[in-house]
C-alpha cells in the first residue's frame, strides 16, 4: 500500500456469462481509496455499484484487470485467503441487517469474534466498547425480533465495527429505515468514521445517504462516469 491507499483498482472489468454471451457488468474501472474515506459508489439500479463493491469485498472476482485491498490482489485469492481477508480487515453492513434471530445482541455482535478465535475475556471488552459505540448497551440481551430496523442497523454496525476493520463495505444501509432512523445511523457511520479513522464504502442511490459522504463516485453502465470529492462546511 502506498500513501495511505488501502483499495487501488486498475482497468477493472466483470463479465457474467448470459446464455452463449455475457453481460458484461463493469467496464474499465480505474479508482483508488484511501485510509479514512467516507465515500460512496451511486447510480441507478444495474449501474455495478453491488458488483463493484462484492469485488472490493473479495465476494467476487475480476474478469479483468487489478483489484488490490490491503496489499492483496483480490483475483489471485484463493477461497481461504479471501475469508482472512474478510474475516480480520473487513466489515459489511447490509440493507436485510442478517442478524441471526435465534442469538441476542451481544452474541450477534460477538461473532466475527469467535471466527477469530479470540478469547472469552477479550471478546467481551470489545463487544462492549461497539455497543457502546452505537448506543445499545441496555439491549445486549434482547433478540433481534425485539428490536426495531433502527436498533437492528445499529447491531449490524457495532458487528461490522467490532473487530476494528480498516475498511467497511456498506450495501444499501437504509434501504428499510425511515428518515429519521436513517439519519441517525449515517450520523452513528460518520462519527465512527472520524473518530476511528475507519473507511467507509457505500454502495447506494438513497438521497439521504449521498448527502453524508464525503466523496461521491457515479457509476452508469458499468462504468465510472464521476469522481468527486465533497466539501463539508
């Protein structure tokens, strides 16, 4: 990594095969990211935003070209690899929370703990540190069919915040909340952002979320068709 980039992708392209054809979803896409983004892929539905996303998050492959995430070369990742990679440097929230119902608050944020095998003592410090990151510390024992879409956001963000990743892959945050629920949780995400210095990748068409980022990436067709930083006042 150079300079404090922890994404660089270069002349990416993916294709899924249709039929006797492809389609072919990304298209030459040229981008690097660097530690401490608050940045946002936009564009209609079909525009490649979750693609492109799902390749950063090393879900899916290149057809084409180079994508680097934390100095690893996402193509040439085998199925272990890409689950180290996920599983220490890399958090994802998800528009559907899959929060697993039959565990509480506690034990969903826990989890990706387990994976890595921490002990029980360390496990708690840090469960405890991301809920109270996200305001839920009095609903560690409740389940998810307790909670409200906001408070389910909230435990999905203090799951993916909980092992410190570096960069957070976010796929249609709000797609399920209502405004003021929405605004909450993008102003829980920038927070974290500026406080933790953690990386922060949207993938989404909401109004709400585009006026928090601070980066704006507009993606038609497959490809990047604008590239802009936003100045907050």
């Amino acid at each position: 990594m150079k300079n404090g980039q922890l994404i660089t992708i270069k002349e990416l392209v993916k294709d899924y095969p249709v039929g006797k054809g492809y389609f072919r979803a990304l298209e030459d896409i040229n981008l690097t990211i660097g530690e401490g983004e608050f940045a946002g892929l936009v564009g209609p539905s079909g525009s490649g935003k979750t693609t492109l996303l799902n390749i950063v998050g090393s879900l899916d492959v290149p057809t084409k070209g180079e994508v680097n995430v934390l100095g690893q070369s996402i193509g040439s990742l085998n199925a272990r690899q890409s689950a180290n990679l996920r599983n220490h440097s890399l958090g994802f929230i998800f528009q559907t929370y899959n929060l697993l119902p039959v565990y509480n608050v506690f034990e969903n944020v826990e989890l990706p703990l387990l994976l890595l095998k921490m002990e029980k003592d360390k496990r708690r410090e840090l469960v405890d540190q991301a809920l109270e990151w996200v305001g839920l510390q009095d609903k560690r024992k409740s389940r998810p069919a307790q909670l409200s879409g906001g408070e389910c956001q909230r435990v999905s963000i203090a799951r993916a915040m909980v092992k410190s990743p570096k960069i957070v892959l976010a796929d249609e945050p709000t797609a399920n909340l209502d405004a003021k629920n929405s605004h909450n949780i993008l102003q829980t995400m920038e927070k974290l952002n500026q406080e933790l210095k953690t990386t922060f990748i949207f993938a989404t068409h909401d109004d709400k979320v585009i006026q928090y980022l601070h980066r704006k990436i507009s993606l038609d067709d497959g490809r990047v068709v604008n590239d802009e930083q936003i100045i907050k006042e």
